[in-house]
C-alpha cells in the first residue's frame, strides 16, 4: 500500500513506558520519514497522517507503505544503497536521541544504536528487534508477516557496528592523505581526528575519490582524504611529534601512528618530485592532444544538441554521398510520386526547390490527386512542370495504368513515393538510388533513410529540431508505425506488384505502401540508408488535447490488411506513447497495437531453476499457477531442483509437487544456467518453451497467451518480455549488442511509463536479443540450434541462442505487452572487481570471435553511441 493508514487504536501495543498513549507531534512525523523512508515529507498532507497519532498508528504509517517494502527493505537486502545517504552520510545526535526515547526497542538494542552510526546497521537493529516487533499493532505485524519481510531480514547477519579499512600516510611537505571506509556499511563517509601528540589539529571527512579504489573494495571509490597541517602547530613539527589519527564515532585509534619533524633534505626532495611530476604532466597533456580525435569518438551528445551539431557538420548521419557511387548512377530517372498527404502547399514549395537543386538532374513528377481539387496554390506550383513534360496529375486509381503504360512514368529506373513533401538534401535522389545499385548477391528494391523534423513553437518553447534515426528494416516493427517513411524509393516492378496486391485497389497510404512491399520482397531486399537525406517541418495545432510534437503515426486500416492478406484473425488499435528525454523535452508516438489471436494454443512447458530462494520462488509459481489458469492450451510448471537445502524451500518444492501438479527435476553439479535448461528441455512435455527466472513475478495472469500469440507471427523464434523492477521502473526492454559492450539492457532504470526514443520500449518490433529471465521458443527452433551452449555457463548463454537464432533465420521479438516484475540478482548477486573485469573483456572478445557480424545490433540506428545506453545519445 502507498498511503497512511489509520489503526483505529492501538491496543496491540505493550506498554512502553508513557510513549504509548502520547501522541505524535510535528517532530515525530519528520524524524520518522528521516529513519524510516530515508527522505522528508513530500507534502502537507503526508505530514498531517503522521501527527496526533498513537505510536502504533505512527509506525504502521511508514512500514505499511510499498515505498518502504520496495525501496528501503530492497536496498536493506540488496546491494543498493539506501536513501538515507542523500540526507545525510550518518544519523545525527538529534535522531539518535528521538529513537532511544520513542522507538519500542530493548536495553540491548538501546546500547547497539548509541555505539553506531551507520544508516544500514541502525534499521536492521531497529526491524530485527524482537520488542519492535512485539509493540507493533496487530494489522502491521500480519501485514508485514504476509509481505515476508521477517524471512527476508532473517538471512541476513547484523554485521559488527564498525570496521574500519584503510591507509594513511604524510608527504613530508605538511599534507597528510589515505583513505578510510567502514566495511561493515561502505555508504557511510567516515570523519577522522588528528592529534598531533596531545594536541587536536582538526578533523577530515573521508569522501574524496580514489582512483582505483572502487575494484578493491567493491564500493564507489569516494572514501579518500587529504589534511593539510595548520601553520599554527609548525612549533610541533619542528621539534619532532608522533600524529594519531582516531574515528570520530568510535574515538578508536586508524592505522599506525607516523612521526611528523621538519627536515629540508626531505622537503628539496619532495621539491624535485614535484618538478618530475609538473614534466609527466605536460607529456601527459601532448598525449591527449594527439588522442583528442578519439576521445571526441566517445563524446555522448543529447539529442537536444542535434540541431547544433547538424549545423557544425559534426554527425556521422550527415556525411554527403562519396563521388563514386554517384557516378554509378548518375544516368538513372527517379520518378517522384506525391500522395494526397503530401499536398501542403508550403512544405511542396520547399521540396520542389530542393529537387531543382539535385545533384541527380532527372527526375519527374506524378501527383495522385483528383484535379479539381488541387487547390489554387498547389496546380500553381505543379502547373509549369505539367507544361514542361516533367509532371503528370493522376487520380490514385490510376497508377498502376501509369505504371505500366504512361512514358515518362515506365522510364524511371525507381520511384520515390512520398507520404509528406520536405525539403531533399542536394544529393539525396542520388543516394537513394546508389542504395539500390546491386552492392551484394541479394539487391535492393526499396530503400529508406533516416530524416529529422522541425516542430514549432509551442508551450512557450522554441521550435525543436527532431531527428528520425530508424533501424535497419523491421517488418514486425512495421505494424505499429510507418518508421520508414515518409519518403521511400522503391523499384518499378515492386511498386506495380504492391499496387495490385489488394484487390488492385492502390495503397492508401505510405504505411499501407511499406506493409504491402514487404508481402512482395524479402527483408533483406529492403535497405535502410544510415543517413540523413531530408528534412520536414511540422506546426503543432494549438487545439491539440496534449500539445505535442508527433514523430510517428500507425494507420489501424493497412495494419488490418497486412493481417488479413496473410489470413490472421487480429486486434488491431491505435494507442499513444509519451516520452520524455533527459532535458526535458516531451515527444508522442500514436503505435497501433497489434494483438494476434491463434486459432489453438499449443502446449507449453515453464521452466523455472531454483536454489534457496524460498520467498522468491513461491511469489514466482504462485504467479505461474494463476497463469496455469488463465493459458487456453496445457501448460506444465517445471522447477529445476539445483541442490536446495534450505529447508523452506525443499518444503516448498514438495507441497507445489503434490498439491499443485508441479513437476521437478533435480540437478546436481555446478552452476550452469545453460546445461540445466537444456536437460530440464529434454524433459519438458510442452511444444513452447519458456525459460523463467524464479526472481520473476507477472502481475497479469495473460502474459504467456499474449507471449504465444506473438510466436505466431511470420518467421518469429524468440519472444523475450518487458521486465520491471519492484519499483517499476524498466529492467528490460530487449537487449542491444554491439562490439563496443557486448550486450546491455535496453531502457534499463527509465520509469515504467516512459515511452523511450520513438516509443520503443512500448512497442512490438525485433531486437538483437533478449534475456534468459523470460525467454519463450518454439521447441522446434530450439532442437534447431542446439539448445542453449554449454560453454556459456554463467553469463551470454542467452545471448548466444538468440544470436544463434537469428543467423538461422528467424526473428527474436521485443513484446512490451508480455510484461512481469523481475528481481533482478536477488539470487546471484553482481561480480564487482578488475577480476570480473578481466572476465567481461575475456567473455567479450569471444563473442566477437566466434559470432561477427552478428554482434552488432541492426534494429538500433548506428548513429546512437553504444556505450551510454540508459538513455540514447548521438556519437560524433
């Protein structure tokens, strides 16, 4: 639950002395959120629900919160770091003081939080503690007992109060400096006294950062500290004096004591040090000189900077055509062909001007649209061409005619059908012919590029330059939006065949055009130009419920179509997407959302290892039973049994086994995610298989319906699933590989809700891979590619099959709508260290090795940089 909540008394508390019946004032309520939620009161009403409250009501108001069971206890049994530190690095003297007097707690507890001051170790104290618990009101004991938060706390060891590492050292020119962490609590920024013998000289924080530091200890590395002696105590140094270093808290002694006494020998050394180090620095500084184009190779731009970098001709999306593959086609015709949509008289102005300035010089122009209604503007702007044999007005109805039978149209070596006139750059019909040019054994027929949009002012914010950097051709991206459009050059023999597909009736649209195309040619035919080749302008209505910039629209109708020609039974609905970058700026997608309905539903088998998680493995087949209920067709629940000894959880395996018809299969050995799938493959009875992690949780008992039907589409083998942490925030939106990183998580940390670049994080399309923690294969497309390798036994495995899959020739599919809860290392933990370091760039040359081409992602534009992938930045 997120709100207060009032008890109604508090009879279920024992005495506590007077605090039982005192009720709760001002300085409670903001001392309370400080211990509890690690944050002040967000407003006046959360502060009015913790005042003039029994204690009983005052505690359940914060630990009944999901706030508190998804953000602190998470972070508690996690490896996050709480809260509370952005507050303050400890508990200051004034908590301590209001939790010892208010607080239910015993004499032992008492005296464990008046020796400490660490964040983590006071509210484990505080939750362990058997006469917390005991004065809670009954409601918050039986809500916490069904939240299992007593058999998450449990396993945890309530480490020593403090432990400090660490080293110190003095330079010999008056600057002591080490660095000093508590490993008990690494959050925590230790302070230090020096005393220079019996002489306070000052005291440090230890928050600066260390190179290096962090791969030792496993933290962020901020744990360092310089002290420079005060000149007020040179008297000491100069006759001689021992320096002891002490904890604040503890007052107990930090590292060796070191003699301190002035001596010039040492002082001219530590002179030509500094000179040594003054020349390593300026043969540093020419080094990055000369490694500055590199470096600039890194730099991660927002997409806001796009208008400005465009301009300085700094985007790799932006580089002109080279000269030879111009020449190549420099004898071609393109055909211009202009849809209804693409009659607005401003922006044709602007795109005929810019075809008077191509480099490729001959070209026509075919305007499907009834005569009469033209428009005054318009048949000025086309008339002179119509006079000059270079355009030609035709209704829609007419094109294949024109296609097949008119001169000027038949002669054009492609044509270039466009959905919403801009204006081309200089040699944009010469690139998208050139991407047409027979570059490999299976050539082209349509080819599209990436354009950018200008948005008005709007919001009392000025116009926005936009960019569209689309992915390499995606026919299952393709039924949410035309992302190819909307311009697209196709060949003549491909438009005619598209024409007569339905009925002979002409498309209605450039995304009925883009849907109808890939029912005539391969996708390996269609070609996506890396590139920048035109540009739109778009105001934005002011009547607009929402106000916002469109990028890209879905048409029901062709999607509708698409399904029918290839006779599914579907749901097609148009649906809106926001999303917000990190400056700010918001963005709309209208998607349709495509739901296909199978006329059966094979059998599938759910295959879920396990070892001691008790807690996370019932929460995972409690949500698979409900599933089991909601599936149309057989679904059997397989749990590997990977040597549990915890005694719930044996116990767990056994009742689900005999009360709940779910099936076990033991595995002994080692740690290999993908040996024990593939033997609990072989035993599994279902034709689809679903590998599912036991930290997984689906809300909506119809994810795996959804997740099948989805299988049905054409040439899919994979469908991987939007993953959410307990928070919901995104986990997984669909994997991203390239050389650079390998594999990394698509959208990782962005809120739940947030659309991503052009929607694609709630959008159906193709993805390079995705993750083993739900994972669902036909059986046939497993047996093909041999199952998960073995080699991988940790990490890649499922990176492997999906690669696997796709070189085998089918597609690995992002499902936005197949969506669960995933704890993600709840049982496993992250390696941290130069040694896992080591092993990721070990791991990563192999894969590059053994796969190729493959590693690098088509279904992400080559324009955003690989390595900043959380939220998508332009590389240079």
């Amino acid at each position: 639950m997120d709100g207060g909540l009032s008890l109604g008394g508090d009879t279920a508390v024992p005495a506590q002395g007077r605090n039982a019946l005192v009720h709760t004032n001002l300085e409670d309520a903001f001392n309370g959120y400080r211990l509890f939620l690690g944050r002040h009161p967000a407003s006046v009403e959360e502060i009015t629900a913790a005042t003039n409250c029994t204690l009983g009501e005052f505690l359940g108001h914060y630990l009944m919160r999901g706030e508190f069971l998804t953000g602190i206890v998470a972070s508690l049994t996690g490896t996050a770091v709480l809260p509370h530190i952005a507050l303050a690095p400890a508990p200051d003297e004034g908590l301590r003081h209001w939790a010892l007097e208010r607080l239910p707690l015993s004499a032992a507890a008492r005296d464990r939080l008046a020796s400490s001051r660490s964040w983590r170790f006071w509210l484990l104290t505080i939750l362990c503690n058997e006469d917390f618990r005991a004065g809670l009101p009954a409601a918050v004991a039986e809500w916490l007992a069904a939240s299992g938060l007593q058999g998450r706390l449990a396993a945890l060891e309530l480490a020593p109060t403090r432990r400090l590492i660490g080293e110190a050292s003095h330079n010999g020119a008056g600057t002591v400096m080490g660095w000093c962490a508590n490993a008990s609590d690494l959050s925590e920024r230790v302070v230090l006294e020096l005393h220079l013998g019996d002489r306070f000289i000052g005291a440090v924080r230890c928050e600066r950062f260390v190179p290096g530091l962090a791969e030792r200890i496993g933290s962020c590395g901020d744990h360092g500290f310089a002290f420079d002696i005060p000149a007020a105590h040179a008297d000491l140094v100069a006759r001689g004096a021992m320096l002891r270093i002490r904890d604040a808290q503890s007052k107990a002694p930090f590292g060796a004591d070191i003699y301190l006494k002035t001596n010039l020998p040492a002082a001219l050394d530590d002179l030509g040090r500094m000179l040594d180090a003054i020349q390593s620095m300026k043969a540093m500084l020419a080094s990055i000189e000369q490694q500055f184009p590199h470096t600039l190779q890194q730099i991660s731009p927002p997409l806001s900077a796009y208008g400005s970098l465009k301009a300085q001709g700094l985007l790799a999306c932006h580089r002109p055509l080279d000269g030879q593959a111009a020449a190549a086609v420099a004898g071609l015709a393109v055909n211009v062909i202009l849809l209804e949509s693409a009659l607005e008289p401003a922006s044709l102005r602007r795109m005929l001007a810019s075809l008077d300035g191509q480099t490729q010089e001959r070209w026509t122009l075919t305007v499907l649209a009834n005569a009469e209604t033209l428009g005054t503007e318009v048949g000025a702007l086309i008339r002179p061409l119509t006079a000059a044999g270079r355009a030609v007005v035709a209704t829609p109805a007419a094109l294949p005619r024109l296609l097949a039978t008119h001169a000027p149209v038949g002669a054009a070596g492609a044509h270039l059908v466009v959905g919403q006139a801009g204006s081309l750059r200089p040699d944009a019909l010469a690139a998208f012919l050139a991407a047409l040019a027979p570059a490999s054994s299976t050539p082209a027929s349509v080819a599209y590029s990436d354009h950018d949009t200008l948005f008005g002012a709007h919001n009392g914010k000025p116009a926005q330059l936009r960019p569209i950097l689309k992915p390499d051709f995606d026919p299952v991206m393709l039924l949410a939006y035309d992302y190819a459009g909307p311009m697209v050059l196709v060949a003549p023999e491909v438009l005619l065949k598209a024409c007569v597909l339905a009925d002979g009736m002409p498309p209605s649209s450039l995304h009925d055009l883009m849907l109808r195309v890939s029912d005539c040619v391969p996708a390996s035919a269609i070609r996506h130009i890396p590139s920048v080749l035109y540009s739109l302008e778009q105001s934005i209505g002011l009547r607009s419920p929402d106000n916002l910039p469109r990028l890209l629209v879905g048409e029901p109708e062709a999607v509708t179509g698409w399904a029918e020609r290839r006779g599914m039974v579907a749901e097609v609905r148009q649906t809106l997407v926001a999303s917000e970058d990190e400056d700010g700026i918001q963005t709309l997608v209208e998607p349709c959302e495509f739901e296909c309905r199978p006329a059966s539903f094979p059998a599938v088998s759910v295959i879920v290892p396990t070892r001691n998680s008790p807690v996370l493995l019932r929460n995972c087949l409690d949500s698979l039973l409900r599933t089991r209920q909601a599936y149309p067709g057989p679904l059997q629940i397989l749990v590997i049994d990977h040597q549990n000894e915890d005694p719930d959880s044996v116990a767990l395996i056994a009742a689900m086994q005999a009360q709940r018809g779910v099936d076990m299969m033991p595995y002994k050995g080692p740690f290999n995610w993908a040996m024990m799938n593939n033997l609990a493959a072989e035993q599994a009875s279902g034709d689809v298989l679903v590998f599912l992690n036991d930290d997984t949780l689906a809300a909506d008992p119809g994810w795996l319906t959804r997740a099948v039907a989805t299988l049905g589409l054409p040439n899919v083998g994979v469908v991987g699933a939007r993953l959410l942490y307990g928070d919901g925030s995104i986990q997984h939106a669909g994997v991203v590989t390239s050389f650079e990183h390998g594999a990394v998580h698509e959208g990782i940390g962005m809120p739940g809700h947030e659309g991503g670049y052009l929607g694609r994080t709630h959008v159906l399309r193709s993805a390079a891979a995705v993750t083993g923690a739900c994972l669902i294969t036909p059986r046939v497309v497993f047996e093909a590619v041999g199952g998960f390798d073995a080699s991988w036994p940790v990490n890649w495995n499922d990176i492997t099959y999906c690669l696997a899959a796709r070189k085998a020739g089918w597609r690995v599919v992002y499902d936005p709508k197949t969506c669960l809860y995933h704890h993600e290392s709840k049982t496993r933990g992250y390696a941290l260290g130069q040694a896992a370091h080591d092993v990721h760039q070990t791991d990563l040359r192999r894969l590059r090795s053994e796969w190729g081409e493959y590693v690098t992602d088509p279904f992400l534009n080559q324009a955003f940089n690989r390595l900043t992938l959380s939220s998508l930045r332009l590389r240079l």
